[in-house]
C-alpha cells in the first residue's frame, strides 16, 4: 500500500507543470514620501521580495514574501508627536485561482520582529514639561488573508492588484505600537493588531 501511495504521488508530480515566479511589492512606502502630509506613514521604506510556485496546472500556488520596513508614523497623541519604527517581516500564502479569470484568494501566517521609539512630552504649567522617550522591540505572529488579480504585461510579467487583511497578536506593549511592519496600520487594542489594504505587486515569470 504504501508503494503505491509513492508512485501515485511521483506519477501527480510529474503531471503537475510547477512554473515559478520571483516578485517584488516596492511600492507601499511611496505615499509616504508623495503624501507626507496625508498619509499615516512619513518618509517610509517598504520593500518586500517575493517568491511563488504555481502547481497542479497553475491551479494553486504557494507564495513566500520577506520584507523591511523603517519610517515614522504621524502624530499618535498630543503627548507623543511621532513614532519611528524598523522591523523585518516574513510570511507566507497559499492560494486557489479561479478558472475562468486571473484571479486568486489565498491565506497564510505572517512572522514580524521590529523595533519602536518615540519621544513624549507632558505639559507642565507650574514646574515645566516633562519630557523622556520610549524605546522597545517587539514580535507579533498571526495570519493574512489576501484576494488578488493579475493584470498581464507580457508573456512573463504580471503586475498583481492585492487587497489584504490581517489579524496578529503580541506581548503587552507601554506604548501604542500605530504601525507594525509587515502587517500593517493598528487600530486594534492593545496587543491584537488588526490591519487591512492595498497592495500592488509586479512578477517575473522564471520557467
């Protein structure tokens, strides 16, 4: 029985054309640096590189993406003007196309460790402001849902239209932690982080 258990898996992955793609998402920090003033984020990197197998006939796919991220976040409260960030991320997806449209839905973990600091300042009217800073590293893991479409430029390139959310927890944190990297924009409680968006991804067909 288990001889041919082997040989039918060797026999399927024969059949299955595997095709693989390297890809980049470059782009989220640009409205931080077009929009500075409107835009959560401030004068922020984001580049997250990407890695993606198609099988069984390009009917499913497994992606992995790792990603840095370093940049200051808006006012968070009139007691605390700015906060920077930097972090490194790691995730992972697996997705089911549609077949009858470029179209794909898929959900996998997501891994962050990053590194926060900030400065606050509490008005004192009768012995003067006191001021101090905040300083900590934190890890948070959960899980992203994504929803995708693939607009085809070439033979071998794609441009991929993702809309994403995520759910991930971390330690307790002194601080209100207002962008994570990796998972995204909080505004959830303390330490479950809540997060949702746009992405916009370009892929290079290998084989």
């Amino acid at each position: 029985m288990l001889l041919l258990s082997f040989l039918a898996i060797n026999v399927n992955a024969q059949q299955a054309k595997n095709h693989w793609y390297i890809g980049l998402d470059a782009f989220k920090g640009i409205p931080s640096y077009v929009l500075p003033n409107k835009f959560v984020l401030k004068n922020t990197f984001i580049i997250e590189p990407l890695v993606r197998m198609d099988v069984q006939d390009s009917r499913k796919s497994v992606v992995f993406g790792a990603g840095y991220a370093k940049g200051t976040t808006k006012v968070i409260s009139e007691q605390i003007p700015f906060q920077n960030f930097r972090g490194f991320y790691i995730k992972a997806s697996y997705e089911v196309k549609n077949l009858n449209r470029p179209m794909h839905i898929g959900i996998g973990p997501i891994i962050s460790l990053s590194d926060f600091n900030g400065n606050y300042r509490f008005k004192g009217p009768v012995f003067g402001d006191y001021e101090g800073s905040v300083h900590e590293k934190r890890i948070a893991f959960g899980a992203e849902g994504n929803f995708s479409y693939d607009v085809r430029v070439s033979k071998k390139i794609a441009l991929r239209l993702l809309l994403r959310g995520s759910v991930a927890t971390h330690p307790s944190s002194n601080m209100y932690i207002q962008y994570f990297p990796g998972i995204g924009y909080n505004k959830g409680i303390d330490n479950i982080l809540v997060s949702g968006g746009f992405a916009t991804q370009l892929y290079y067909r290998i084989n």
